[in-house]
C-alpha cells in the first residue's frame, strides 16, 4: 500500500511512518525540509509548501494520506498572534492536501486526518462520545471544529473515506505532554495540579500507532474517531499513578492561580478537561494494548 504522511516528521508521524515502513508498505513524508532527510527503503522524503514545489506527481497512486500537520499547541504562550498561528497551520496545510487530491487521477480511498477531544470543550461531570453533538467555545473547541471542517470536505468534494482522529493525551517517555508532567515527580516536586477534578483522557503512543492501523485496515470506521484509552482518570489519579510508577512522591500541589499566571490561556491543557470514550474503537473491535493507566506508565518507564 501507499500511504502519504503529512506530518511525519513530528512527534506521532515519526513513529508511525518508521512502523507503517517495516511493515513493507511504501511510506511518502511531505515536507518543508525533505533535502535534511535521508530516505531508507520504503520512506521517501518530498518537498512541499515551499515556493515552486509540486509533489502531485509523487503522490499520484497513494491509497491512504494521513494528516499529521500543526503548528504545536505546546509551542508558546497564547498571545492572539501565536493562536492565530496555531489554527492557521491546520487549515492551510489541510486545504493544500485537499488540492493536492483534486489533481490526483486516482484519488486515495482514505483520508486519516488528526483531530483532538478538545473539541467537545470542558466538564467535570459529562462524558463524551463520538456521538456527543455539543462543542466548546473555547479556543481549542474552535479550533478543532474548523479544521475538522475543513478536512471533512474530503468526503464531501471527492467521496473519500474521512477518519478525523479526535487524540486525547498521547503519553511517550520522550515527547509530548508526559516528560513535562514527570519532571516535577523526578524532582521530588510532584503533587496534585489545579483542583485535581479534572479529566484526563490519555492514551499510550503505541496505541495510537495501532489505532491508526486499524482505521486504514477497517472501512467501517469513518467520520470521528476517539483516540483515548477506555479508562480516563482524573488529573489527582494520574499524578498518584505516575508518582507510584517513578518511585516519586504525590505530594506538592501546584496551584491554579499559579498556573495562569505562568501560563496564561495555555493553563486549560493542565487545568481543564473533558472525560472521553473511545465509543467507536471499541465497538468495532479494537483491543487497547494499554486500557490501564498503571500499566501504560510502567510500559513507559520500565
């Protein structure tokens, strides 16, 4: 199969294009820095969003594009111009595949875009599904909202298969939102963040990868997708878990006002949450290799 990955030089994309590889499909990266990449046997690097790059014609005959691309919402702080920014890298990069598809002759069957919970916005006591119809009005929910729209036309425009992988928290010892999680507990400064009532719904890396898999594999999964493991916690839970799992203390709480004080708008991502199930994996017969919190962490760190 051929799969073109845009993002695949992030955080996610780089696990997944290295497993898709060894597992003989041939593996197309668009990027802006492909002349920094060395290619292997079945990974290609090609330019692209750059002044004067076409690479329509290498992506002619792909099966599968899986959209990775984003500005990162860990990337600063949320002044109105890096919220711009942050949104903008979703549509633009978005719309540019869907250019891409209108020139292709062959059009792939699937599109896999990326997509985050945080479109349900946040609560205490609801729990979400993919059937869950409400939205936030915060920064993210909007966010989210308009790029799921925007990928969405996919399906609409050219009839593609559309899977929007609504992630929650991927957790890897050595990206994402976890090491920043663990420094305090690795210091012996770990405790409760905020009210510790907030809603966290993770998921292993090695999880999603799978998940992924699966959703190019099943032609029943499409339209939004919950890529967050079947046992959410709260943030109280998951800082006794990961304190038990290093051998660190649960027992210095970091306070709200303090956190949006350093912080600023960017707190929500610490400080709020939304409780989510992965409805539709489940239902169609995905196994979580880590539906445990306890587990995933030791698989981590072990």
């Amino acid at each position: 199969m051929k799969i073109t990955i845009i993002g695949g030089t992030g955080f996610v994309g780089k696990a997944l294009a290295a497993e898709l590889a060894k597992e003989g499909h041939e593996i197309l990266v668009l990027t802006r820095n492909a002349d920094q990449k060395d290619n292997s046997k079945n990974c290609r690097f090609i330019q692209w969003l750059n002044e004067g790059d076409n690479p329509v014609k290498d992506v002619e005959g792909t099966d599968v594009i899986i959209n990775l691309a984003g500005e990162s919402i860990n990337s600063g702080r949320w002044t109105a111009e890096q919220k711009k920014k942050i949104k903008n890298s979703r549509l633009h990069v978005t719309e540019s595949i869907l250019n891409i598809i209108s020139q292709l002759d062959k059009k792939p069957t699937t599109l896999i875009n990326a997509s985050a919970v945080g479109i349900y916005g946040i609560s205490n006591q609801k729990i979400f599904t993919e059937k869950s119809k409400e939205t936030g009005n915060d920064f993210l929910a909007e966010t989210v909202h308009a790029w799921e729209n925007t990928a969405i036309k996919a399906y609409y425009d050219f009839g593609i298969r559309t899977v929007l992988c609504r992630f929650g928290i991927i957790l890897d010892k050595n990206d994402g939102a976890l090491p920043r999680m663990a420094l305090p507990y690795k210091l012996f400064a770990g405790g409760t963040v905020g009210s510790g009532e907030q809603w966290v719904s993770w998921i292993h890396l090695k999880d999603v990868i799978r998940g992924i898999q699966y959703c190019i594999e099943n032609e029943r999964l499409r339209g939004s997708v919950n890529f967050t493991a079947p046992h959410p916690v709260t943030m109280k839970e998951f800082g006794k878990t990961l304190g038990t799992v290093l051998h660190r203390p649960h027992w210095l709480p970091i306070p709200e006002i303090a956190l949006k004080l350093l912080l600023g708008e960017m707190s929500i991502l610490v400080l709020e949450g939304q409780k989510v199930l992965p409805e539709k994996l489940v239902e169609n017969g995905f196994t979580f290799l880590f539906p445990e919190l306890k587990n995933a962490l030791t698989d981590i760190y072990q």
